[in-house]
C-alpha cells in the first residue's frame, strides 16, 4: 500500500490578500458617513481632503499591521500584539475597551443604520425613535443567539456579501455619473435638517472620525500573513494595493454623492445612497423602485457585518480567558455547538444595553432639557476615539518588536517610519477628538481609566489569593 501524495495547502497570493482587504473595509460606512462628513465641514473640497487624509493615515496603519503580521504568522489581532509587545495590562485593557466601546458600539451603529436603510427599502418614511431603536435591538439579539448556536453564515455567503458591497459602491458611481434627469431641486425634496459648519481646524477633526470609521477593517490583511506563499512580499502588496483600491473607491463615491446631492444634500441626507440614486434617476416612479434596490442591498450588506462583529470579536474574549485575563468561563467551546458561548452572549448582551442607554439618555436629555443629542454620532465618535488609541498603541509596539530583533530584516528600517508616523497621526486623532468631540472622547478615557484600574484589582486579589 502506497501512501497517497500529501496535498499542499492552499496559500494566498497577492490578489487574495488584496479581496480580503477590500472586504474588510468596505461595509455600511461609506453609505452613511459621507453626510456626517458634509455636514461639519465648509465645501466640497474639504470633503475630499478629509477622505484623503484619511486614506493616507490607513495606509500607514496597512503597512503597520502587515508587519506585525509578519513578525509572528498566524497570531494577529491587538491583544496578542499588545502582549507581546508591552505585557498583560495594555492587552487586557484592549480586550476591556474592544467589548464595552469598540465592537459593541460598531455593531449598535450597523444597526441603527441598517434600519433607516430598511425603511428606505420599504419605501416608507424613516422608522420613529422607539420602533427604530427596537428593531435594531432585535437583529442584533438575532444574529447574537444564531452565531452563539454556531449557525453563521458560510464562506460562500460572505464572499457573496463583498461582492454585493463592493458592486453597490461602484454602482452609485455609475448612476450619479451617467444617469440624467437630477437637479438641486429634486435634492433638496428628499433630505432635511440643517448643516451647521464650524471652523476649519476643529471641522477637519471632526470629519476624520466618521471617515476613520469608514475605513476600519484595513487590518485584515495582517490576519492571513501565515497562509501567504511569500509573506514578506505578497502581504504588503496585498494589503497596500487593497487600501488604495477602497480609497479610490471612496473619493469616487463622495465625488458622486457630491455631484448629485451638493454638500448640502449630502448633509441632510440619512440615506445618502439611496437618495444618490433616486436624485441622480430623476425622481421617477422607475428611480424609487431603483433606489429601494439599493437601499436592499445595502442592507444585506449591513447584516453580514453585522454577523461578522457577533461572531468574530468574542474570541477577543475567549484569547483573554484562556490567558487567565478575564473570567475562565468565557475561555471555554461550548461543547455541543463548538462555540465561545459565553462570549458572544456577553458581547451581544452589552452592545444591547449600550444602545439602548445611549438612547435612553439622548431621549431624557431632549425631554428633561431641550438639549438635542445624535445619539449615532456619539457612539461613532466614542468608537474611533479608543479604537485609534489602540491602533496607536500598535504602532509603538512594531517599534519595540523590531527593536527586539536580532538580526533586522531588509525593510524593517522603512516600516519603522511607518510606524512613526502612524502611531504619531494615531496622537494627533486621539488629541482633535478630544478637542472637538469632548463628551464621547470623555467617556472612552474613562471606559479606559475603569479597565486599568479593575486589572490592577484582579492582580491584587490574585496575589493575596496565592
């Protein structure tokens, strides 16, 4: 008897490393934040240097992550980059701030958003304050309970899912483009609420952190680096080559949401795709039925980052638990469903009560005070705020690991600039939100302050156990 030839594993090239870039990043942002953008800056040209800016500064964040995904194959993610690099503090810190702020509130923003697109799907008028919060509760619960039973969805559907995104970004270019028939009359029929612009510097901070939040998931590429044929090369091509094509992508769409909607449309708009489209279209009977299939789309799209975000993050979780960083139950597969019970139900759990306190203070805060809070724009604003100090944080860690290294690898010294810069733009983010988004900013530094100070606590009761 003959042993039958081992089969090689299959190993990602450039190309692939690229698609998973490009599907990571390109979600349900691009389909909202271009109004929040529009809506703090002064002119158009200000729109496009703000998603500029941002591309730069992912780039380099590309760059970054694509080492450290180099430096240790098949172990990446920021906690185990902050590990690694500076000890168990900073890394429960991270895991501490990815469940209460990051990921929760990312999935609390994707529902929301994906519930104003429904109705625009519907073709009805935007769902009120309870009934949208209570639907947007209700998926995220769903999809929480579904990826807890390891139902989720299967490779082919989501790359069915990118597909679809990245068809539905390109084909508003086309409509806003080449379709005639729309004018600044029509715009102004489907949006409403003022803009109100403020001064340069503090409307340039302010519009990063939508744009930033747009752009989130160009790490991804760092994740498959062990499955890479020649990791040294094709990660970084892959990885810089998939952030120039969504950069591309968006300053195309902005420029389309623009042209058709002007930037005050683009502003008032909620759904400014959809709206991109019905404007663009003329207004017809014909262009709403198109418009309702875009806003469709689009929410397909939201539901696969969705059950993305319930799925993947937990394992934040579970990593921390097996390290002995957070509570041993979490650490544990469900037996029967092979699962991080636990950790799901937490994450799901929390990023519910989160949206719906933020929204039960938005709610009094207007009752009690007449005081008007986007409760969307917080989260999002709190949500980039500690991302980006994290992010930040790994840029210094690549500076500590290269430094560890023995024997330097050709390369290492034009990463270590990368590193510079990006931990450096990373600063200088943290620093313009919190001087031109202070509450949310307030709030992230204090959900920071609280888990340093309870790892401290659970080390102090661990020693005096022992």
């Amino acid at each position: 008897m003959t042993d039958e030839p081992r089969r090689e594993p299959t190993r990602l090239g450039p190309f692939d490393i690229t698609c998973v870039v490009v599907g990571g990043i390109i979600g349900i942002g691009i389909f909202f934040t271009p109004a929040k953008v529009a809506a703090v800056v002064g002119s158009s040209a200000q729109v496009v240097a703000a998603w500029g800016v941002g591309g730069v500064m992912v780039l380099l964040g590309a760059l970054v992550y694509a080492r450290l995904g180099q430096l240790a194959p098949g172990d990446g993610g920021v906690f185990a980059d902050l590990l690694r690099a500076f000890g168990p503090l900073p890394a429960f810190v991270y895991g501490w701030c990815n469940l209460l702020v990051i990921q929760s509130g990312a999935l609390a923003i994707v529902a929301l958003v994906m519930v104003d697109y429904l109705a625009a799907a519907l073709g009805r008028g935007p769902f009120g304050g309870g009934a949208r919060v209570m639907l947007a509760i209700g998926v995220m619960l769903a999809l929480t309970l579904l990826n807890a039973l390891g139902l989720r969805f299967g490779r082919g559907v989501q790359i069915v899912l990118t597909v679809v995104k990245t068809a539905a970004v390109f084909g508003i270019v086309a409509v806003a483009l080449f379709a005639v028939g729309g004018d600044a009359a029509t715009a102004e029929q489907v949006v409403a609420a003022p803009r109100q612009p403020v001064g340069f510097f503090r409307a340039m901070s302010l519009a990063l952190l939508p744009v930033l939040f747009a752009c989130g998931g160009w790490q991804q590429g760092s994740f498959v680096s062990a499955v890479a044929r020649r990791p040294q090369r094709d990660v970084p091509i892959g990885t810089v080559a998939g952030v120039v094509v969504v950069v591309v992508a968006y300053l195309t769409v902005n420029l389309a949401y623009l042209d058709t909607l002007g930037i005050e449309g683009t502003a008032k708009s909620k759904t400014v795709a959809a709206d991109t489209v019905r404007v663009a279209l003329g207004g017809s009977a014909s262009a709403e039925g198109i418009a309702r299939v875009f806003a469709a789309v689009i929410v397909v799209s939201a539901l696969g980052i969705m059950n993305t975000i319930c799925m993947a993050p937990p394992y934040v979780l579970h990593a921390m638990a097996r390290r002995g960083l957070f509570f041993a139950p979490v650490g544990r597969l469900h037996a029967r469903f092979g699962t991080p019970l636990l950790a799901i139900l937490v994450q799901g759990g929390w990023a519910v009560t989160l949206l719906a306190g933020t929204q039960a203070v938005a709610w009094s805060l207007k009752r009690v005070y007449g005081y008007e809070v986007d409760s969307l724009g917080f989260l999002l604003d709190g949500v980039v705020f500690v991302d980006w100090l994290f992010y930040g944080a790994c840029g210094v860690a690549l500076l500590v690991l290269l430094r560890r290294r023995t024997a330097p690898a050709r390369g290492d010294a034009a990463y270590a600039v990368a590193a510079v810069l990006f931990a450096t733009s990373a600063l200088l983010v943290a620093v313009g939100a919190v001087w031109s988004s202070r509450l949310p900013s307030a709030v992230g530094l204090a959900v920071v302050a609280v888990g340093i100070a309870v790892h401290r606590l659970r080390g102090r009761r661990e020693s005096e156990g022992s």
